[in-house]
C-alpha cells in the first residue's frame, strides 16, 4: 500500500468521525429540545419573553374583547415577529373556549384578510407545522384531556359545580384539555400566554385569570417572564387588562410564597366555601 493511498484513506476516516461526531451533537440538541418542551417555549430559568411569546398577548386580548381593527394590527405585528400562521390560527381557535365561537370566528375571519394583504404586498409568511399526531376520540380524549388538566393544574381538579353540572366537567376536559391542548402544534406556554391574554380583557374572569398564572407557571413560565406580560398589555393593549392581569399575578404569587406552602392538595372549583378568588376555577 502506497502512501497516496494510505493518505486518502485516512482523510476519509477523519471525515467520518467528523461527520459521526455531527450526527451524534445533532441528536443530542434534538433530544435536549425535546425533553424541554415543545418548540416555541423558552426555559424556566428565562427573565424575559421572545418577541413571539410577546405578540401572542395582544392578539389574543384584541380577539377576546372582539376589537377588530387592533386585532388586525397585532396579528400584522406578530407574523412580523416571527409568528408562523399555524401559530395564529392555534389561539384563534382556542379562543372560542374562553369567549365564544362568535370572537373566534371573528378573529379568524380576520386573520385570513391580513394575509391576503400580506401576500398582495409580497411578503410570504411562513405556514407552520401541522398537528404531529392525531388528536383521540370518545373515551380516549376524556383520558387525554383529564391527563393534560391535571399537569397543567399540578392536581385532580374536582368541585361541587362539576357534581351539580357534569356536562361542564365532560366539556373542560374533552373540549379544552382534550381536543385543543392535544394538539402540539403550538406548546403550553403560548397557548397559556394566549390564555391570559384573552383572560385579561374579560371583566369579571379575575378568578380564572389568577388560576392561569398559576397553570402559566407550572407550564415553565417564570414570574419575571409575566411581570413583562402585565408590561406587554399596558403597552399594547389597554391598561385595565394590564392592571387586571398585574392584580391576578401579585395574588398568584402571594398564594404560592413559601409561608403559603402546604401539603398538595386536589383543586377545588366554584360552588365551594374553599373555592374563591384564590383558587382553580374551572377554566
């Protein structure tokens, strides 16, 4: 064997350990991204929101008071920011939960005029990615949708509403947990940003909307991370959503310091004495 070969053979083995090596790094980041959640989430220890994260807020604020013509320019907004169409159209749709197929609906309607116009003017907004598997059906979505509920709570979630009105219990778990939080197609943390959003611009949902900043924690936000979404509502969206949301966050925080802390027990909801402002209520 002469040296030209010998050469030859051993610059093909450097590249295939390089190239080993390459796959090898590539898997690993693939797994860390993983095991850290779906993509579009930022870790727990993150202090502030990318700009996606801050353009969901207002588009779902807007949607949920069914103010159009913001809503228009926040969704223009967040395309801008990065936002793909498949993640707009996932907190348009999960809106109809939280106020109403009519908003949802609404908003949708104008989610597909801005991208005509964004399209007329050129510019070619990215899809997004499509559920990665099928959402279940009967038995199984009341499991899934009972699995999510509780992760998302950190509890079995039960109360005397739910004895006195079984439907709405079926319906939270199969509808909201069930067929929207299965599909993956947009991570906890935004549809929980969307959430509080859309809380945000309801008088008299500050119960719900203190139970999601705790859910929104639990789903790996941080405090830091919804102090600036109180900032996000005051600057681009309307100040009573913003000091709505800043109430619910300083009680939710209040509930859970440490002198607070005690044994885990299952959420309770309203029709309850132990159910108030300070408690999970069913949404």
């Amino acid at each position: 064997m002469n040296k030209t070969t010998i050469l030859k053979r051993r610059t093909v083995y450097t590249i295939a350990i390089a190239l080993i090596a390459a796959s090898a790094s590539l898997c690993r980041a693939a797994l860390a991204a993983e095991q850290s959640g779906k993509a579009g989430q930022t870790p727990a220890t993150a202090t502030a929101l990318t700009p996606r994260q801050q353009a969901i807020v207002p588009i779902a604020a807007f949607a949920a008071a069914g103010n159009i013509p913001k809503l228009g320019m926040a969704l223009n907004r967040g395309l801008d920011a990065g936002m793909t169409v498949s993640d707009a159209r996932e907190v348009l749709v999960q809106l109809y939960a939280y106020a109403g197929f009519p908003r949802s609906l609404n908003a949708l309607d104008e989610l597909m005029k801005v991208l005509a116009s964004r399209k007329q003017r050129g510019i070619q907004d990215a899809a997004g990615a499509a559920p990665g598997k099928p959402v279940p059906t009967g038995k199984a979505l009341l499991t899934a949708g009972t699995a999510n509920q509780t992760k998302l709570i950190g509890a079995p979630v039960k109360g005397a509403v739910f004895d006195f009105a079984p439907a709405i219990d079926e319906y939270l778990k199969t509808h909201l947990f069930g067929d929207i939080f299965e599909r993956d197609n947009l991570d906890w943390q935004s549809r929980e940003l969307a959430t509080l959003g859309m809380l945000s611009a309801l008088p008299g949902a500050e119960a719900q909307l203190q139970s999601h900043m705790r859910v929104s924690m639990n789903v790996g936000l941080t405090a830091e991370q919804l102090h600036q979404l109180t900032s996000v509502l005051a600057d681009r969206a309307d100040g009573a959503n913003a000091r709505r949301a800043r109430q619910a966050l300083e009680r939710a925080l209040e509930a859970t310091s440490p002198r607070q802390a005690s044994t885990p027990q299952p959420a309770t909801c309203a029709g309850t004495r132990t159910c108030n402002a300070e408690e999970f209520q069913a949404l």
